[in-house]
C-alpha cells in the first residue's frame, strides 16, 4: 500500500506580526474575519488523526509561521511548513486560501498521495488507506451539479457582480470543460459515475445527462484524496490561468480554486468511486438551536469525516466556540502525542 499523507493549513488571526503584513495589502476580495479567526479547536484535529488514522506516513503543517504554543514539533510524524517553504516568492505574502492550496505539489517530501484537509475538517471515527485511495486512486464521489453559468471566462467575469458568492467551482469548469466532453468521459468511466455506492445523489447525474457539457460536479466539502501529479499535469497546462489566480494577495469572486484539481481527476476518471456518506459538512450559525445537528454529530460520532463551516457573524463566536469544542472534549479528551 502506498505512502499517504496528510495537509492541514491553519493561520493565526491573532498573529500580531501577520496582521500588520496584512494591513499593508490591499483590503480587496474576501477579507471577512472568519476566513482568518481561530476556533481553538485544532488539538481535536490531531487527536483524531493519531487515534483514528495512526496509519498516515507524514503531517504536513502549513502555516503563514506562527504556532499553536501547545504543538511538539518534535513529533517524527510532523513536518511544518511555512508559506516560503514552497510558495514561489512572487505570491507573497498571501493571505488567500487559494493560492496556498493550489501550490501543494511543489512541498518538498509531499508523497504522491496525499489528503487536504482545511482546518474545520476532523476525523470522528476509525478510518482505513482505502477510505482515501484504492490501487492508488483517490477516492471521490462522481455526481454532477448545476453551478456551470456560462462557456465565456471573460463574459462571465464582467457579468458577475456579487458579493462573496462563492463562484469558484463555477471558473474551474471553463477549464475542465475546454480539455473533456462530458458524454465521453461518462461513456469511458460508465461504472464510476453511475455506481450504487452513490445511493439517490446519482439522479443528479440522470438529470443533468443531456447537458452537452460539464454543468458542474457535487462538492461534498470533506477532505480531498489528491495525488501530486495532478497538480502538476494542470499546472502544466494551464500554467497562465493558475499564476494570475495565485497573484491576488485574497480570495476574490472570480478565481478558481484547488477544487479544479478534484474536479480534474474526476472528469480523468483518475478516481475509485466513494459512498458520500462517509461524511458531512454542516454550518455553524450565530443561534446554538440551530447548531444541534453538527453537536450531536460530533458527540455520536455519526460519521467518519466532518466539516464544521463558519458562519458565525454576529456578537457570539466566543459562546458558539465553547458548545462547539466541549462536544469535542467529550470525544476526544485524551492528549496526542502531537501536543506538549
């Protein structure tokens, strides 16, 4: 079984010394405080990790420098990496998601095979090499969605004038639409996009079947199965697209995003067929009655894999933080050995 490896990326919003680089940008694009704000809760994230998948060859770490004060680095399984470390110098500094996801491949020691998780994704429960890749393909869940607004990238910028409406998956699919024709990556791969593990989400992928084009794919927003060789083979490619993306110091409405790379492997056909289910993503609201579903996810341990989203924007993070991380505690209150 091959080598497979974990990312995590994490920022410290309270970095005295990042916040003032950060000042002097441009405050364009997305620069909301909970792309930025800590939940304190990334202790749960390796407790997860070492009690539920001690299987994984290496962590990589990766971080604008800073440090949560309770991380042993000295962990043989934890390499830290810093943006310098593999973010080519004419992207930084960045404060943009996207340009610290899409470069993965240039990480020194990365093993080909490897899993993104952002740092609102955790391990609940026991997980296998096979729930992230199989005979060396990631794993993934091929049905289609309709997010695609239009086959012009310039028409389609100038066209869309919304605020923070994430329409990044919309951008990938002009580029994933220019090198595949749907009906003859779906012919090719007939098994993996309509398979039973897939349950009820594939009458999606029956309704959007006489589109001439990719109309877009389901993102379930769980931790991504990548290989390394992907990234490279789109970067390749469509080395021009990708720098000016990776050039904006934030995210903005009309970039595309590290999903281009899911979203390639699948129309590739470069994937092994996964049971969504084995996760889920919720949003956590300002109002904790809203919140019950992911606590109880948490505290039962419902799924394997989880997502916790921040939409929290009003007066109480600090209470909604303190619900959200005692339900970890009731799960994961043993200390790692990732921590001092």
């Amino acid at each position: 079984m091959e080598k497979i490896d974990f990312v995590i990326t994490w920022v410290d919003g309270n970095d005295e010394k990042w916040q003032k680089e950060k000042k002097e940008y441009s405050q364009s694009g997305d620069n909301r405080i909970n792309r930025f704000r800590d939940w304190d809760n990334l202790r749960y994230w390796f407790r997860g990790v070492e009690k539920y998948a001690p299987w994984v060859n290496k962590i990589f770490f990766v971080t604008y420098g800073h440090l949560p004060e309770w991380l042993d680095i000295s962990n043989p399984k934890l390499e830290v990496v810093k943006h310098s470390d593999y973010i080519p110098e004419r992207y930084l500094p960045t404060f943009s998601s996207r340009t610290i996801d899409m470069n993965f491949h240039r990480i020194s020691n990365l093993s080909e095979h490897f899993v993104y998780f952002n740092d609102d994704m955790f391990i609940l429960r026991p997980v296998s090499k096979t729930d992230f890749f199989v005979n060396g393909l990631p794993r993934d869940t091929a049905i289609l969605n309709a997010i695609c607004f239009g086959y012009d990238v310039l028409n389609a910028k100038n066209d869309t004038m919304v605020e923070f409406k994430y329409t990044a998956p919309a951008f990938d699919m002009f580029l994933i639409n220019r090198y595949f024709k749907k009906n003859d990556v779906i012919k090719r791969n007939f098994t993996k996009w309509f398979n039973r593990k897939y349950g009820l989400d594939q009458i999606r992928t029956v309704l959007l079947a006489p589109w001439r084009a990719f109309p877009g794919f389901m993102n379930y927003h769980l931790p991504y199965s990548y290989k390394k060789s992907t990234y490279q083979e789109v970067w390749d490619l469509e080395e021009e697209i990708l720098d000016s993306n990776c050039l904006e110091k934030f995210r903005t409405n009309n970039g595309m995003n590290h999903w281009v790379f899911t979203y390639w492997q699948l129309a590739k056909g470069d994937f092994y067929p996964r049971n969504p289910k084995i996760g889920k993503s919720f949003w956590i609201h300002e109002n904790s009655n809203e919140n019950t579903e992911a606590y109880n996810a948490i505290r039962n341990q419902s799924y394997k894999l989880i997502c916790l989203n921040d939409s929290v924007s009003g007066n109480n993070f600090n209470m909604i933080k303190e619900e959200l991380n005692n339900c970890f505690e009731d799960k994961l209150n043993e200390s790692s050995s990732f921590e001092k």
